[in-house]
C-alpha cells in the first residue's frame, strides 16, 4: 500500500486515507503517553562541552566561576545566578529559555 502512496499523492486519494490517519493516531499516542520535554540546564551544558571539546576546568575559567560550582551546574544541585545564567547563554550559545527554564 505504501508503495502507491507518495508526497505528491492527493489527500482525496483512497490510497492516503489510511496511512495519513495512521499516522495521526500514533503522533496523537505519542504525544499523550510520551510527550517529548525540555532538557535539562545540566544535560545542555555537559552536550555543549561535550560539542566544543572543553573540559570543567575550562569552563570554570570561560564562565569565572569556581571549578566546584561549575560540578554543581552539571550535577543539577545548583543552579546559576542570572549573571551566570546570562554568560552561559552567550558564552556557550545556550537558547535563553533553555538556561531559564522557561
């Protein structure tokens, strides 16, 4: 069936009915009993670092912040001052919302 249905096929075609309501009710499914959240400031950071190949040491010195509180940003038991906050969103390119959590 698939095989017949394509990108260009019409929504009128019998032949996209099925697969286009399939494929509406497991989004709906998915969405009620796996809804996709916002990741943690935690996970973002260690991706980040992770991405630019920097370590916490250096972080700490990016960031002016302490070697011990940057563990304490990655192990989620602190969370930054706005100051800090503010830095990490530029410094790292770290979506605002993200560092917010809002």
């Amino acid at each position: 069936m698939l095989k017949v249905v394509g990108n260009e096929t019409s929504e009128s075609d019998k032949n996209f009915v099925e697969p286009d309501l399939l494929s509406d009710l497991v989004a709906d499914y998915e969405e009620k009993h796996f809804p996709v959240q916002s990741p943690a400031l935690h996970e973002v950071i260690k991706l980040r670092m992770f991405e630019m190949n920097i370590t916490q040491a250096k972080l700490s010195e990016i960031l002016s912040v302490s070697p011990s509180r940057i563990s304490e940003y990655l192990t989620g038991k602190s969370e930054p001052a706005l100051k800090i906050a503010r830095d990490i969103s530029k410094k790292l390119k770290i979506d605002a919302s993200i560092v917010l959590g809002v």
